[in-house]
C-alpha cells in the first residue's frame, strides 16, 4: 500500500465523519430536544464530531488534501438529515442504520487492507476504533425503530446506495 492510497483513505474518511456530523445536525435541527430520539442522536453526533476532530488532525498532520467536494457533502449531508427528521423519528434511526451499514462495510474494508499489508498502524487502530463505534449507532439505530420507517426497504436502499456513491466519489476528488 503506497502513500496515495493512504491518502485516499484519509481523505475519504474524514469526509464521511464529517458527512456524518452535518446529517446529525440537520436531525436535530428538526427534531429538537422534543423527538423521542433526541439523547440518542445527541450521543452520536457527539462521538462523529470526536471521529472527525481526530480525522481533521491526520489530515493536517500528514498533510493529506480535503476532498473537494467539501461544501457539497456539508449541504447534502444537513438535507438528507433534515429530510428524514421530517419524516419523523423512525425515518432519522433508519437513515444513521443505512449510513452505519455502509461505513461498517467501508471501514471493514480498509482494515482488513491495512492489517493485510501492516501499512499504517495508527490509521488502523483509529478506523478500528471508529468502525466499534459505527456499529453501536448502526444497532442503536435498528432499536430505535429504524425499520418502522415508511417505505423502510426504498429509503434505506436509497441511502446507502448515496452512500456508495459518496466514498467513490470522495476518494477520487
């Protein structure tokens, strides 16, 4: 593994966590502290901005460019919290189950990479970390509903199908 891909990883990570902590804000700028949810999503808004603050230092550190797709990622990212907080609390959990699923999948992905070629211990240890975590929210997420949510199968396909779409997209540019 080269210094590109690892930058690549980086990048593509840091904009997801930070994907993350703007679909959190946008939930509960609908939802408040008076949806059912709210402490649990507080939580885990919480822990991505911990994973994005950690994610913000490696970049700076390793000197690894943002991805240019920045503001387009902070917009969509409040959107498609906001939208699915407007569809009501079990919209919210099976959006973060959706983005969850996917990033467990992308992190599991990468560590197995990285303990494959032992290319980057820390990097390693903090996606281990991280992915722990996404899992958490992920099962959080599915007691809390994510299921009851209208047209769960399209909505959460469509989610993490953006998802997909996002990391490709994210690790190039």
């Amino acid at each position: 593994m080269d210094r590109k891909d690892l930058h690549r990883m980086i990048r593509v990570d840091q904009a997801g966590e930070f994907g993350a902590t703007r679909i959190y804000e946008g939930q509960l700028a609908v939802m408040g502290d008076r949806g059912p949810h709210s402490a649990e999503i507080r939580h885990m808004a919480a822990q991505e901005a911990e994973h994005r603050k950690k994610f913000d230092a490696l970049l700076a550190k390793r000197g690894v460019r943002p991805t240019a797709l920045h503001p387009f990622w902070s917009a969509a990212g409040y959107a498609l919290g906001a939208g699915t907080a407007l569809l009501g609390p079990e919209a919210a959990m099976a959006c973060t189950a959706a983005v969850e699923t996917e990033i467990d999948k992308h992190y599991s992905e990468q560590l197995d990479k990285l303990l494959e070629t032992g290319a980057d211990p820390e990097l390693a240890a903090m996606i281990e970390e991280f992915r722990e975590e996404e899992r958490e929210h992920r099962d959080a997420a599915f007691a809390n509903g994510a299921e009851r949510a209208p047209a769960y199968p399209l909505l959460a396909g469509a989610i993490r199908l953006g998802c997909k779409i996002a990391i490709k997209v994210s690790e190039r540019l």
